[in-house]
C-alpha cells in the first residue's frame, strides 16, 4: 500500500528540495542524492544518476528565467562547457567503477564542505563590471581546468556542479554575480546531459523518479526565487547547514 503513494511522495519531496535549493541559491543535487538513498532506498550509484536527471529538468526551467532576463554569457559558457564536459564523461566513468563506500565517503565529504559555507558569515565582495565575456588567456585557461574538476565532481557526485561553476567565473575571471548564475544554470544543462547519458549507459537512472523529483523540483525553484527576492536567508541558511552535517554524519555512518 505504502509503495502506492512513493511516486506521489517523489513529487513532494522535489516541490521541497526545489524551493529550499532556490531559496539558498544552491544546486538541489546535494539533497537530491540523499533524498533517493534514505528515503526510497537507491544504492548511492543509481541515487547519483538519478540524481543528475532531476537536476537536468530543473536547470531546463531556470535557463528559460535567465534567458527572458538576458542573465546568460552563451559564449563564455560555451568555452568553459569544453572543459566540464569531458570532466563529466571521466567523472560518471569513476562512479561507475570506484566502490559504493568511496563515492559515499567523497560525498560526505561534500556534505561537510556545503554545510561550512552555508554555516560561515557571507562576505560580500565587490566584482568589477565589465562589459563583455572575455578573460585575458591566462584567466581563461584557469577557469577551464576548474570548470573541468566542476565537471567531473558534478557527474560523479550527482550534482549540478553551480556551487563551484559560479565562484570559478566570479573569483577567476571577475564575471558580475548575477550574469555568473545565469551562465552556471546554462552550463549545468550541458554538463548533466553528458553526465546523465553516460550514467543511463551504465543502467544508474530511474527514470521514474528522476523525472517525478526534477518536475517537483521546477516547481519549487520557482517558489523558492520568489521567496528570496522577498526575504534574508540567513537563519535558513544556519539551519540548511545543520541539515548538511546531519546528512553528512549519516552518510559517514552508513560508509
């Protein structure tokens, strides 16, 4: 009877994940691989396939916000994406092979290092504008071999990979905050499909679920950009990160 409403629940938990991840400006892979692990029982190989398909359907919806809004740099997003996405290709290929307690153990780890941004003050730093989406080279090469480990920690992870992505083009090459997350989310859509097709190869994905949490999702990030515009995430924030260390402790537990 209970395995009747798990698709329901699917939704549920997505429209959730969905507005929490937009809410704080995250990536909502994090909780989504979790999510399939703990609550519908997915070993961590298929929770973090799955995981890449919800996050693709997602980013799908936010692209089109970004995009009406002329948030998104295509062509820097384009270069960058030659680098992320031969990192997504090695890095579905390494949770294909690397043992469960491995990927679980990086995860955790993963965990740890977002609940410690999330616990930490924010520090606002002032970004020079610029007026186009061109780095000096040595700029440029610097954020490809970044967006390359994006890549490969996205695919092998399950997650979108915007937590490192938008730090890489504002710290790296100076890009403006709002133009580096509209550029992520369309760089995102990139690498997830290269990471989920090569997870679909190695029989990682349910498409059930992948599909029932990306489409809870999509409607909950746009509840959760709304609420922001709305409100200062910062006792959210301590409470998500607490969350983390929870989710991290657990992951550590079952390794």
């Amino acid at each position: 009877m209970i395995a009747e409403y798990l698709p329901l629940l699917a939704l549920m938990l997505g429209l959730a994940i969905g507005t929490l991840a937009a809410f704080l400006g995250i990536g909502g892979g994090v909780l989504f691989v979790p999510t399939l692990m703990f609550v519908f029982g997915f070993n961590v190989k298929n929770a973090i396939g799955t995981s890449l398909m919800a996050v693709l359907i997602t980013c799908f919806s936010s692209v089109a916000v970004y995009a009406k809004h002329k948030k998104i740099w295509y062509r820097l997003g384009i270069i960058l994406e030659g680098a992320s996405v031969p990192g997504a290709f090695f890095g579905a290929y390494f949770a294909y092979i690397a043992p469960e307690y491995v990927l679980r153990a990086i995860f955790t780890l993963f965990l740890f290092f977002m609940a410690i941004n999330m616990l930490r003050k924010e520090k606002h730093i002032r970004i020079a504008e610029r007026d186009n989406d061109n780095g000096s080279r040595k700029e440029i090469i610097h954020a490809l071999a970044l967006s390359f480990i994006a890549g490969f920690l996205s695919a092998s992870l399950g997650i979108g990979g915007g937590v490192l992505k938008v730090p890489i083009m504002v710290m790296s090459l100076n890009i403006p905050i709002h133009y580096a997350v509209g550029t992520s989310v369309f760089m995102i859509v990139i690498t997830a499909s290269a990471g989920l097709i090569q997870h679909m190869l190695y029989g990682h994905v349910n498409m059930l679920y992948g599909i029932l949490l990306g489409i809870g999702s999509s409607i909950g990030a746009q509840i959760g950009a709304r609420i922001s515009l709305r409100t200062k995430p910062i006792v959210l924030r301590r409470v998500f990160g607490v969350l983390l260390i929870v989710l991290g402790m657990r992951m550590l537990m079952a390794i």
